[in-house]
C-alpha cells in the first residue's frame, strides 16, 4: 500500500524538531559537508580539517557559518546545561 504524506498526515522531520534543538541539527549538517563526525560540543569549527576537493572559500565561508551555528546550539543548549549542574550539585551521580 502507498499512501503519500499529506494522506497520512505526516510531516518532515525538520518540522518534529523542536526550536533548541533546530541550531544543534544545523550544525550536525554542516560538520556532515565537512566531513567531520563530531559534535560541536566536541570539535571546534577552526579544528576541522578542509575536504579534499573542497575550494578554500567555499570551506572558509562553511567553517564561519558553523562558528555562528555552534554559538547558538552553545547558547541553545544552557538551560540544559544548568539542569545537569544543579543536579550534579545535589549528588545525584
């Protein structure tokens, strides 16, 4: 049986994503063009190396727009960070 999305009433991915988390998936597809497996709490931007094949400015200009991205999953992803310190904080570990 097929059935198309609109019959099902299903819509795209990047629509279930919630708002913090929308910067996160962006830089997950920007360091996927770069061809770097690791997320940006792990790897900073400056540190990803060019893809063979690659122009300069084109990785230039994606490293910068991941610098921005990765500012903003940063900034995105505070309240979870204080949730997990306070808790840390009180010996739940």
């Amino acid at each position: 049986m097929f059935a198309c999305r609109l019959c099902l009433r299903l819509n795209y991915e990047s629509q279930q994503a919630n708002k913090r988390d929308r910067a996160a998936d962006h830089s997950w597809k920007l360091r996927s063009a770069l061809g770097c497996p690791e997320g940006f709490l792990t790897v900073p931007a400056e540190y990803i190396p060019k893809p063979k094949g690659m122009h300069w400015r084109t990785f230039e200009q994606k490293v910068e727009q991941l610098k921005r991205v990765d500012a903003a999953a940063w900034a995105d992803a505070g309240p979870m960070r204080e949730s997990i310190e306070r808790w840390l904080e009180h010996g739940h570990w």
